[in-house]
C-alpha cells in the first residue's frame, strides 16, 4: 500500500530525473519497484530509524522509502532524498 504523499514523493523524482536525461526517470521507477518487491518479500529486513518506521535504501539512486508494517502489511509513507533532513521528513 501506498499512501498519497508517498505517490507525489515518487512523481516529482520522477519528473526530476526526466528532466536531467531522457529515460532516467524511469530507471529510477524501476529501481523503486525493485526496491518495493524486496520490501515487500522481506518487511523486516530494514532497521526501525523512528517510530516503527523503516527506511529502505536504493542501490543506485540516493532514495531513501520510508515504510512502515503493520499486521504484516507493508505501508510506504515516503520517497525521500537521502540528503534531506531527517527532521523534515513525514511523521505518521
């Protein structure tokens, strides 16, 4: 499940990097549905960084999905830059 923020998160990389090359963008949304198919075979794997949310890393991007489980149902709250402050990202 995505919620509504995590999709305008993932909307804007993505306009982001097609306007930087033609394609990238969707190399990175390729990366992320790696990244969700991961997450959502191995919830548990990320470490907890606040408040029962986990932070998955992308390989080759510097994205960061914040996610959280709740009855074995894996919610993504956010896509967000790894360079952002961590203060500012989305609290539940």
């Amino acid at each position: 499940m995505i919620q509504q923020r995590a999709e305008e998160d993932l909307d804007r990389a993505i306009q982001y990097y097609n306007n930087q090359q033609a394609g990238l963008g969707e190399l990175f949304f390729q990366e992320i549905k790696e990244t969700i198919d991961y997450i959502s075979k191995h919830p548990l794997s990320f470490a907890i960084r606040y408040n029962n949310v986990r932070i998955g890393i992308l390989a080759r991007y510097s994205f960061l999905v914040q996610y959280v489980v709740v009855e074995k149902v894996v919610i993504i709250m956010a896509f967000t830059h790894s360079s952002r402050n961590p203060e500012n990202w989305p609290k539940k």
